[in-house]
C-alpha cells in the first residue's frame, strides 16, 4: 500500500467489515473451572432466580448447579439410566431436560429436586437440545450421529410429541426467535443453520438455508433480545454471532476448542455462559445485548 501511513490502514481497516469485527472482538474467562463437570458438560441454562444448571456435575446422570464465579455444587441425580443434555426454563421455573439415554424429556417441578418423565417417545435418536416457545411448547432436536442425520420434534405442553421433519442432517442446536416467528435448527456435520417460519401452535413452514459454514461443527445456539443467533463453533473455539438475516457479526473467541453450548444469565441479561466438553469447565463473557428471555 505505497502511500498509506501505518495509521491510515489502521483506519481503513477499522472501517471496514472485518475491521469492525476485530475491533469488537471478546475473549472469556472461567467461570467454573477444568473438570468440575465431566466431558459430558452441556445444557447450561439459567432460571428466574439467575442460578446456572448444567448436566453431568462430577458424574454422568447429574445436574450441577453455578451460583456464582467457580462456585459450583451437585444440584441432583437423574433417574437411574438417564443422562442429560439440553436444559430450559419454563416462565414458572419448571426445568426440562432432554434425556438422550432415555429417550425422554424430563420435568423438574419448581421448587422441588425430582425428575420424572414429561414425555417419552421411543422413535426418538437421542434427544439432544431443546427450545421453548413462551407458550411452553418444546422442540428438540433428534441427531443420530453414526449416519450423520437427524430429527426435529416438537412436544406440546401435554406431553404430547409430533415428527415435524425426518431425514435431516445432524440436527443439533435449536432456538426460538424473541417475537416466537422463527425457529432456528442446526446440522452439525452439514455445518448448515436452518430457519423457519413459526405460529403460535408451534407449526412450522417456509424452510430457507440462513448460513453455511465452511469448517468446524455447530453445537447449541441461543438468541437475544434483537434476535441474533449466538452458536457455539465445535473445535473452532469461538461463538458465532449471526444476525436474523443470516449475516455473521462478531466471532467470540473462547479459551478453549470445543463449546457445546450457551446461555445467557446474570442480572440484566448480558453474561453468555459456555460450556466447554473438553475441559469440563464453562466459559463466561460479556455481551452486547441480553438474551430473548430477559424482554
């Protein structure tokens, strides 16, 4: 760039699309440390009292729950032969957890340390993660990852499951949108994120690719307020922010490789908590913008 000062292509740079992108970049921090969690750690998610749960603290089958920076406890033991993966939180703080082992979704009433079996559905792959309508409708995503394809399901509020569509790929993360128009599944192995339209019955229609990776996986994927989609990068070591219209915003590098999946906590909605299956550890960092349920 004969010319151009050094400062003058900082500028230019700064300007520029990617130049913003690097300019806003984060970088997180341990929130609970290595091994805390098992290679198993996935779910994070957050209730109305800003407590942090995740699957399989110290043992496979568990519930750990974070309630503060490296402050992390058993919550409870799944019934015998259950392991989790996904968690949500109703708006009456009732916890489902996708049993993959089961082939169930799991209820844990407000208030109580219990699980039982909201809904069972033997056709079911492996119950992977799950996304709630604020409605209370579920839907989970189905993968059976020895053929690289998948299922997405959904399960309305009586337990009640229906086949939304087969012979996917390597169905994994899923999301509601902020306004419940949009539902949002990811392929991990096609590295394909997928968008539909959504009414308040929980039915889908007008399937469109919203974007495609060239490398690395895709594991879980939570949204904020403006319905960005943030999407933890398997083995490429950062969340993707992605916007509603498909466009890549901001690559949030993590301390580690392998993300499984995020939540959004704290007080005003801005700590995105990771997990991190390698490590056994979750990550945190701050955010621009609070997640969809602190509207």
């Amino acid at each position: 760039m004969k010319g151009v000062s050094f400062l003058s292509c900082i500028a230019l740079l700064l300007l520029s699309p990617m130049g913003t992108l690097l300019a806003d970049q984060r970088h997180s921090e341990d929130w609970v440390k290595d091994q805390v969690f098992t290679s198993g750690v996935e779910g994070p998610a957050v209730n109305s009292k800003g407590e942090l749960f995740a699957v399989n603290f110290a043992k496979e089958g568990t519930i750990g729950k974070v309630t503060a920076q490296h402050k992390a406890s058993h919550f409870m033991t799944l019934p015998e032969g259950s392991v989790g993966n996904g968690i949500r939180f109703d708006k009456q703080d009732n916890m489902y957890i996708a049993d993959y082992a089961g082939h169930n979704i799991l209820r844990v009433d407000a208030g109580t340390e219990v699980a039982y079996v909201f809904s069972h559905q033997p056709k079911m792959n492996q119950p992977n993660d799950i996304a709630m309508m604020d409605s209370g409708i579920l839907f989970a995503s189905d993968p059976n990852w020895s053929n690289s394809s998948g299922q997405l399901w959904r399960i309305d509020t009586d337990g009640v499951t229906q086949l939304l569509e087969s012979d996917m790929g390597t169905t994994n993360g899923v999301e509601v949108s902020p306004d419940n128009k949009r539902l949002y599944v990811n392929e991990s192995v096609q590295r394909k994120v997928w968008v539909y339209d959504l009414n308040m019955q929980g039915e889908i229609s007008n399937k469109r690719l919203l974007i495609e990776f060239a490398d690395h996986g895709l594991d879980g994927m939570r949204t904020d307020i403006h319905g960005n989609l943030y999407i933890a990068r398997y083995g490429a070591g950062v969340v993707a922010v992605v916007s509603a219209s498909g466009e890549l915003l901001e690559e949030i590098r993590l301390k580690g490789q392998h993300p499984t999946n995020v939540a959004f906590g704290g007080e005003d909605g801005h700590s995105l908590f990771i997990t991190m299956q390698k490590r056994g550890a979750i990550e945190h960092v701050r955010v621009k913008y609070a997640g969809r349920t602190f509207m």
